[in-house]
C-alpha cells in the first residue's frame, strides 16, 4: 500500500471519543475507514458508519462481510467498542459481570473471529485490541472492568503467537486516562451497598478529576496509528507519558511498594 493507500481500516465504538478520533486519524493516515456504533448515527468526514452490535454474532459477521462488500479486503481492525463499570465487585451481580465482559471481551472475540479468515485469505493484516491502563494496574470500584482488560492483554498476546504465521499480527494499546465524556460508556453497579459508599464516592470523585487533566484522546489516536503502520510491530504501545510511567513502575517496584503507592494514590489509608 503506498502512503495515500494503507488498505481498509474498520474502528468499532467508533461514534464518539477515542474511537471516532481514532477513525478520523486514520483516514488522514491514508486509510479507507469504516467505523461501526450500536445505532445509526451520521458518518463523519472520510469515515464510512455501519450499525454493529458486538454482542450480536450475526451483526458482527453482517459488518464484516459488508465491509468486504464494499471494499474488497479488511487490512486493520481496531477493537476500541467497549464500556465501564464503576462500584465495588461485591456490589455487581454475576449477571452484570458477564454482561460487561460480552462487550469488552466476547465483543472483541467475536470481531476477531469474524475477520480472522478474511485477513488468512489475504495472508496479511492487523488487528489492534483497546486495552488501558487498567489492564496493567488495580484499580478499586473498578474491578470487573480491569478485569475485562487484563483478559484483553493475555489473549492478545496469545492470539498474537497463533496467527504470525498468516500474516496477522495482533497488538495492544494501552491508553491512560483519557479526556472523554466521564458518562459517556460508564454503568453503575447495580446493588449499591451502604458499606461501600463513602470510599466509592472518593473514588468517583478522584476519577472525574483525572478524566478532567487526562490525555486528549488525539494521543491515544496518534499511537493507535504508529501500532497500525509499524512495519515490525510490538505488541503493546502505551497512549501517553502516563501508561508509559505505570508501566515502568510495574514491571521494576517491588510489590509492597507498588502495593503502598496505589494507596495512596486512591487515597485509601496504608
């Protein structure tokens, strides 16, 4: 492909936030992009929309097959659909749990099985999962939803290993907080307790402030694009001084100490 013409880009969740700047990012890049979202909803600029829900077998094989309709080839794919869940894990039922996770970890496995044969006919392409920060790191009343992006980062990574020998390759990018609508993907434990209250309120509090003096979500974009054109790819990129930080300090500090720095961080007493 030459610097005008990448290939075919499809970006799920990609309506609002990181996902329609990410589409945006791309097209400039010299990608021909389609972007999916769970209800019809305006196309963008040089960004072609198509209504997929990643919980539906079916809706994700009709976008995948549209796609190759229209354009002939899929060459990236960037699994960025996904949602919250914000409350103690005692205070989601199971049922809320596995809702969250066929979203952000079946939605995902599901797009990928779809295009996986697409790409092994073409014996290329490359598939770019949305993970966070919180796929590194704990993070309290977030629970269930690292859990969804620690899944992610082990079966990237071992996707990654099955499918080089096609031609595929399959990569992480791992975003720290990033300047979106704080409501805009984010539910709420659906059995409060009172036990938990006063903690979880500070933990909302202190998340709506890193929200506010996060990174714009131009960062994650411009990473999501160097993943996409890298012509040897890592495996993950972290979006931004942030992710980046964490990562280093996660991988070198001593457990206690990390252990003591999260604390307080979340400003919980040691």
């Amino acid at each position: 492909m030459n610097q005008k013409n990448k290939g075919i880009a499809l970006v799920t969740g990609a309506s609002s936030g990181i996902g329609l700047v990410t589409a945006k990012s791309l097209e400039r890049a010299g990608y021909r992009v389609f972007g999916t979202s769970r209800k019809q909803v305006a196309s963008p600029s040089g960004v072609a929309m198509l209504v997929c829900d990643v919980t539906d077998e079916a809706s994700v094989k009709n976008v995948i097959d549209e796609v190759v309709k229209q354009a002939g080839r899929i060459d990236l794919v960037v699994n960025n659909a996904g949602v919250g869940l914000l409350g103690g894990a005692e205070e989601s039922s199971i049922g809320q749990a596995q809702r969250l996770f066929d979203v952000n970890v079946f939605g995902v496995a599901r797009v990928i099985n779809a295009v996986l044969p697409v790409m092994r006919e073409q014996k290329s392409g490359r598939i770019i999962n949305m993970s966070s920060i919180l796929g590194l790191i704990p993070s309290p009343f977030n629970a269930y939803y690292a859990s969804t992006k620690h899944a992610i980062e082990g079966y990237t990574e071992s996707l990654d290993h099955e499918v080089r020998c096609f031609g595929i390759r399959v990569v992480l990018v791992q975003p720290g907080v990033t300047r979106t609508a704080f409501e805009e993907n984010l539910t709420r434990a659906d059995r409060l307790l009172p036990t938990y209250a006063q903690d979880r309120s500070r933990s909302e509090g202190l998340m709506r402030k890193w929200v506010e003096t996060g990174d714009d979500p131009q960062v994650v974009a411009d990473t999501v694009v160097k993943a996409a054109t890298a012509t040897k790819p890592s495996l993950r990129y972290p979006a931004g001084k942030q992710s980046s930080q964490v990562s280093m300090l996660r991988r070198f500090l001593p457990r206690a100490v990390f252990d003591k720095m999260m604390r307080k961080f979340n400003e919980f007493p040691a």
